[in-house]
C-alpha cells in the first residue's frame, strides 16, 4: 500500500480536515452550539506511548506472522469510538495487545487459536479497525495472560466470481474499496456501503451486522449473504451456498452478529447487483421533523424500496455546515441498473408532497441533483465526517453518535424521550447545554432507524467520564423505551451492558452454551457479546 | 365451527373432489402417465380403527383441557404427507398420541410441559397439522411413556393492531382465515397465504419457516416477524419488537426453524400491508423450460419485486389438467397497495419476451388475467390440489412434492440431476415409468426454489417402500448437488437425516445444547430438527 494508517484517528496519516476545514468545524460548534476548544493536545506520536513489554513470545511455527512492533501494537489497541479516541490522545495504551498476528490461511489462524488457549491468552478478531462500539478495543480482564490481535487484512481475495447468479466467494479480511475493485471487472457491485466502507471488511461487516448506506431492501450484510465459513477452535462451520432455505434455524443468522466471540469469518459467499445505470435524487425541506417522519413513512410503506429516503434534522445539518439550521432536509432517491426511475420516484415524491415537502433540489432533468443544494451541502458533510473526531477530542469537544430503531407508532415520544435524556445528561455533566440531533439512516414500512449525535463541551481530564455518563442516560434511555441498542454499529464493550437487558436472558443462555461449545477456553472476543 | 376436519385428508369432511374431479384426474393419469388405480381402498372411520387405550392420564388441574377421545387421537395422529396418508389408509395409527391437548393460556402450555416431563412423555406441538413432512406425525421412539399432542387452536386470537407501523400482535394458533378475519376490519393484511393457509397457524408458519404463495420479497414468514414469544420447559422467550435490529445474532431467527423442538410459540408481532388495489398478470407460453427460467432469473436480478414470477413445465401442467404438455407456462404478477403497477409489469415483460416469450394471455386492460387461459386453468387445478392425494392414496397411486433452492449457475444440471434420479428410482420400485414436473415457487436474484412433484404407480401393501425408496434417492440428489432439503417444507421427521447432512456439524451441536438447554428433559417434538 505505501501509506501509513493514522493510530489516532480516521484512515491514512496523508489524509484529515486541512486547517480551514478544521477552522470552519470549530466556528460552526462555538457559533451554533456555545461549545468551544479547551486547549489543544498535539497529536501523540509512536514515540510518546510507553507500552509495556510483550508478555507472550509466540513459537518458531507462527514468528512469521507475528509482531510485537510497537506501532503495530498501538495502531491495534483501539477502534474508532469517542472512548478510544479519548484514550488514545490521553495515551492511555497499557492494554495495547501484546502481539499482533496476519494470518494468511485458515490453518495459521487454527494455529492462532491453540496457542492463545495454550498460554491464556486473549484473542481479538480484527478487520480494520473502525468499530465504534469498542469491539476491537484490545482491553480484557485480568484473567488474560496477554492479548493477541488477529488482523485479516492478508485474507483480501475475491476468490471466485459467479456472474450468472450474480454472486461472489471473497475472504472476510477484504475492505470495502478491495472488494469491489476486484469485482468491477466484472460490472458486479456488492452494493454495500456503511460509511466506514474504505476502512472495515467483509468479515467485519457480517459478524457485526453492518448496515449500508442505502435506507431500504438489500442494503444490510444480512441479507446479502449466501454462506458463511467461519473457523473457530472448536473446527470449521462452512454453511451452505444456497439462494434461500427453510431447513431449521438459519446457521449463518446465527454467525452474524457474534462479533468475533465465537470465531473467525474467513469466507463468504454475497449476493451482487448490477451496477446502477438508472439514479435519480430529490432534495425536500420540511420546516417540521415529524411531517418529514411522517414523509419517510409514507414512502416505506408504499412499496417503492428507495435507493434512499433519509431525514436530517436542522441540528444536524447546522453542525455538519450544510444549513443553516431552519429547517429538516429529506433525500429521496432511487437507482437501477436494469430499468429508468421515473415512475418510482415520481409516485415517492407525491408521497413527500402530501406531507408538506417543499422542494429543495428537483429531480426531473437534474443528474446532478445529489451534488446540489442542502442535498450535495450533506453529502460532502457526510463523507468528511470521520475525520472530525480526531480534531475535536484532542480540543477537549465530545462529540458522538448512537443509533437505534424503533416502530412507527413509539417514533414521536421515544425521540423526545431520548433526545430529553441526552440533553439534560450533557447539561449535568458539563455544567451547559450541548446539542442533540437526528436523522434517520435506514427506513422499514414498520419503523424507522434513528441516528442520533451529540456534541458536548468536554473538561479535559474528565472527558471519557463525561462521555460515559452521556451514553449510559442515552443508552438506558433507549432500552427503557423500546428501542434496540444498536440497529447497525454493533454491540461491542460499549453497548454489553444494554444489549444484556434487551437480550431474552434464556437466549443469552444459549449464547454462553455456543461459546462454551465453540470456543471452549473462552479466548475470543472477551466481554462482546458473550462473557 | 360446526364443521368436522377430516383425518384421512385435506379441509373439512364436506370438502373434496366430486366424482366428476375425480374421474378427470385418474383418467389424467392413465391418458398421460400409464399410471391406474389399483383398487380402492375405502375412507377409514373412527369405528375401524383400533387405538391402544391411552397410556396417560392427565392430573385434575388439566382435565378440562385434555381428551382422550378417539376421534380427536386419531385426527392429532397425522398430518398431510404422503407416507402420512398411505399409513392413514392403511389403519395404521398404533402410534396416535394418548392424550390431545387444548390450552388456552401460556400457564397451561407450562403446566402441560412440567405434567409430560413428570410422565415421560413426548409432547408434540401441533398448529393445524398440515405438516407435509411429518413434523407433526406423533410417531416417535419407545423411549416416550406416551404421548401428548397440544393443539393450539385456542391461542386465535388478533390481540393488537397497530396501524401506523402496519404491524399487528397475533397468538400462534391463529389459522390463515381467521387472522384475515380479524385484520380486515382494519385495511390490513398479513399477506401471507402458503398453500396451506386455511389449516395452518402463524405459530407453525413461524417454527417451520414458511413460504408464502408470492414468488418475491416479503413472502416468507421470517421476513414478516417483528417478535415471538416462546414458552419453553426452561421458561419464557419474549424477543423485543422491532423494525430491525443488529444487536448480536438475531433471536427470533433462531427460534424460526425450530419446529417445535425448542418450545411453543404463542405469540408473534408481525408485519402487515395495506390490501391491494392495483394488480396485474400476465400469462406466457415457451417452447423450452430452461428458457423460461432464464425469464425467470431475469426478471428476479431486474429489482422489480413482482407478486409473482413463476414457471410450470409441460408435465405439471398436463398432470393437473391445465394444459396438453406442450409448452412451459410462465405467469408474471404485480400488486400494490399504494401505485399502479404498469411501468413494473411493462419492463419484466420484456425481460420475458427478450427469452422467447409468446403472450399466453395479456396483461394490459385486462383485470381477469389471472382467469384466463393455461394461467386460470393452472390457479384453478392449483386451488384444487390438496384435495387429490386422498383419492390417489387409496387407489394405489404415489403423488407427492418435494422442494429446494439452488444458485442459478446450478440450475440446468442440478434439475436434470434430480429429475433423472427420481425417474430411475421409481421405474426401479414400481417397474414403470411415473412422471416427475417442475415448477418454480419462488425466485431469487442468486437462484429459484424449483418445486418438484412426481407420480408413480404403486402396489397396494408396498407404497410406504415404494415411496421410501423414492424419496430417499430424491433427497440423496439434492444434497449432492448442493440444494437444500427444504426450502419451505420444513425438515420435520422426514427430512431429518438429510437435513442433518445439510447442516454444520457444530451448529447441530449447537441445537443440541440449546434444546438440552431450553428442554432437559427433551420432550418437545423428538426426532425433528435436534434428535
């Protein structure tokens, strides 16, 4: 590759907000929110960091793909959330794995896997790094005699192409950009987007149940997937391709969503698409959030399966610079590769009519339509937004996100309710009112998903505390009012304590009993999902 | 209800095929196959039947729940397979449970648990009995001091409604109608209707993972499934309702398969839809089967979703009295609650015609497509059908179905596979030729679930080999050339062994730990899904 990963922030160390951009995001927070930089804390270096010295020596059979490097070490010891942020510009890596290993083979990571049971060792499956929930966060119990994490990054192959039933066999270690590089030859698109798409894998997306950037239809892991193999101490389960089955409880439901707890993904067969030839986007302002709800809604329950059909309310919008924040913006769009649009978005804009939508961006002759206006203002805001954090935590800003779902019927009091809860935390914790925001990532004809950010002014010292006061209000706050803990970024560390009360206590059992089964030295993952 | 079912076949003792349907069909058979009655056997009733006194007598507390009584031993014995049917004929109910069982409250499903577990007994969780593959056969090993069927027909009812999410909460032993019924009130529909609709539960659709009658999209159970509630002998399962979700492995997608095994399901929140306003269907003729499948799969990866989009060869259709045999029929239809569908239907027929499609009956202005031509014909003889296996049965001649799912690129060999398999078979067991058809019943992007049915003639005294026999080698071919056991069938007691070939080693395992879990005494359902 050439270009070094960025231990403290988002993607390469070549990349980031240059200084006006960087200017601008402080301005927008201190002008919108009364939220100001406390200071500056520079970036840490390899050098800053003292690790202690490794406490597992790995045998001659596996030195080959193992390291203890120190800047492998750290670029390893954390993920992508606010907490490891926090952590990381605190230089806080005495947990930082011990040894970091690259399998190239299924057979190395059995081996992988005997000898961190053999030595008490922790275990981290490792993607690339952008969970944000804490679920490669290398930071076990003291039970562990050391920690090892496994990066599949050299699992990358697209291994087989089928272009009849437009379908793939790729290793779990290839990231998004990787995939689809191989499969473009082929004019096939896995079609998957979540926005940690550069820097997250396929593995990675199935054992935590990513969600794409579209809003409807085939756009989660889930149901792109036709098998999975996954090995884990226990032996390899290797399910079978198969386009649909009813032969007792899905195995591969069963895997996605484990997070690394009950082994690792090294394979799967995915579901492609065309490459879209046919786009159309529309852009509406709606001066009420629930009358662009209840626009989302009308969408979702008529049939159309949108592209996109996404709410951003004025908050959200007024601290990404894309509005000023008078009013809730709605994209609505749809693409194809088979087929013109038109029909589709012509009766999903009459849904957004009937519901007060005033036209932003107009669709009708306008194949810019996504680059214009609020709509193209979001769209550069959205895809910058990773590289905020690492200028914000080190300013002493928390800034974070938490997403969930809900049905239609709960949607208008669970929103206050949360939005309330969070508010009223941040004041607490930080003696001033913060901001809270909404837009909608995905939309079901039964609820949508709410995405949810805040923005806090932050006490250097006492940040990560803050922070954690914050998320327990938002989290119990969700649980207590019957949404889901997560509906796309995972459990993690972050989110175990929730997901254990949304959890059916006996399917936990059944869980413990897997793990128990899988991975009988309880090395995987420890405390994500199973303890 | 006033009306009473009839054990020795499908619906209700005033339903079936008239002398005029019935002459059509064996004439059908001798004309086209060479396949004759042999004999007659006469329809079975209660007095001819020899039932070993009950070995169970159920405690005071749930006498008023239980019986005893012959007929209602006899029609809980079986359900609607063909070994099922050719046994029924045969008087052969030395098996039937002891005791038939009507809760009417998840207290008394407990209390039937702890009374059969105390006793010994197998309990067999039985919706409507329409299981076509012994799921609900209450034969099971010597082990069991008994047997106890619980019916849940009085677990019926629609509890809530929720309009705005379009979702409903419905008890598990509500039957096709009778959850229509009570969502009609309120534009709504579960849109759900498997062959089996009028005896069959929302409970059952759930445990087997049933397909419904469209060919696309949100047709099968598991897909309309917000949340269950499971009563196991361990205690209750309550999953949370939600419109998705990705907080670890999904619980309801476990429980869905379970088939009994694993507990009752007594509640579910599902997912309904507006009633359709705007439909259309178009009937088409080709030459060549595997022609219409190409329509077929180009129409599947076109992202149009239609209602249906479906295929019957020449044999199917001459079986079932539709036409000569001449030509495949394809039926393509649209539906909506929200939109005309013309610009839908217009693209996927030329999807059809770009494979050779000749118009069989048209489309546009012409609201009674669905009536005319080989397509009513078909949905007439399709309607119809249940009503056949009890008066072949009894007349010496095997007919039966079995279904799976393959990847497109499969296709061709595996259906030439399966069908050569299944020919040579029963010109082995019954020393003539029998006819083996396909048709599709659902499609996707990656692949059709193909619908297979043959005909043989049998020898009084030897179909249950005969059969046997056929069956075996039919799903001997299936899971060697890498199609599923079942795709909506379910595995029930007759699909065991191969689903057990089907399925990862160490997920069997995990059911295993899971039923030992969740029923240490292992009473539920034995023999199906986990032994």
């Amino acid at each position: 590759m050439g270009r070094t990963l960025k231990f403290w922030g988002w993607g390469y160390e070549d990349e980031g907000l240059d200084t006006a951009a960087t200017d601008t995001l402080l301005r927008t927070f201190a002008d919108a929110f009364g939220i100001a930089p406390a200071g500056e804390i520079p970036a840490p270096c390899v050098d800053d960091i003292a690790l202690a010295p490794p406490r597992l020596t790995p045998p001659g059979s596996l030195t080959s793909i193992c390291t203890s490097d120190p800047f492998e070490r750290i670029l390893h010891a954390f993920g992508q959330s606010q907490p490891d942020s926090i952590r990381i510009f605190a230089r806080d890596f005495a947990h930082a794995p011990d040894v970091v290993a690259y399998p190239n083979t299924e057979k190395e990571i059995a081996a992988l896997f005997d000898w961190a049971g053999s030595q008490g060792a922790a275990l981290i499956p490792y993607g690339a790094g952008s969970s944000v929930v804490g679920g490669v966060t290398s930071d076990v119990s003291d039970r562990y005699k050391g920690t090892v994490t496994v990066d599949l990054s050299r699992l990358d192959k697209v291994l087989e192409v089928d272009p009849v039933s437009r379908a793939a066999l790729i290793q779990g270690g290839a990231r998004g950009p990787e995939l689809e590089a191989q499969l473009k030859p082929h004019r096939l698109t896995l079609r998957h987007f979540p926005q940690s798409f550069e820097h997250s894998t396929l593995g990675g997306w199935i054992a935590t149940r990513s969600g794409g950037h579209f809003a409807t239809l085939y756009t989660h892991i889930d149901d792109l997937v036709e098998n999975i193999t996954m090995v884990t101490p226990a032996g390899r389960i290797v399910t079978r391709r198969l386009p649909g089955s009813g032969a007792g409880p899905s195995p591969d439901r069963f895997i996605m969503g484990s997070e690394g707890a009950l082994g690792i993904i090294t394979e799967a067969g995915v579901r492609l698409q065309g490459l879209p030839i046919f786009k159309a986007t529309v852009g509406f302002r709606f001066t009420d959030f629930f009358d662009a709800a209840r626009a989302v809604r009308a969408v979702a329950q008529a049939g159309l399966y949108p592209a996109n059909v996404r709410i951003v309310d004025g908050v959200e919008l007024q601290a990404n610079g894309a509005a000023d924040g008078s009013f809730t913006l709605m994209v609505v769009s749809f693409e194809s590769a088979d087929h013109p649009v038109d029909s589709w978005m012509a009766r999903a804009e009459q849904c957004c009519l009937d519901h007060g939508a005033k036209v932003d961006v107009p669709w009708r002759d306008n194949p810019n339509a996504h680059l214009q206006g609020a709509v193209g203002a979001w769209r550069t805001a959205f895809i910058r937004m990773p590289y905020n954090r690492e200028q914000l935590t080190p300013r002493g800003i928390i800034s974070d996100t938490f997403e969930t779902a809900v049905t239609w019927d709960h949607f208008e009091g669970f929103y206050h309710a949360i939005k309330e809860a969070t508010e009223t935390t941040i004041r607490e914790v930080t003696g001033q009112a913060g901001a809270v925001s909404c837009r909608f990532s995905h939309a079901y004809p039964d609820g949508p998903a709410p995405y949810f950010a805040f923005h806090a002014q932050g006490r250097p010292g006492a940040m990560l505390q803050q922070w954690q006061a914050i998320k327990a209000t938002a989290s119990d706050a969700i649980i207590a009012n019957g949404g889901t803990v997560t509906h796309h970024h995972a459990v993690g560390r972050d989110h175990q304590k929730w997901y254990e009360m949304q959890r059916p206590a006996l399917f936990g059992e059944i869980l413990g009993d897997a793990k128990r089964r899988l991975d009988p030295k309880g090395i995987l993952n420890p405390g994500v999902v199973v303890r």
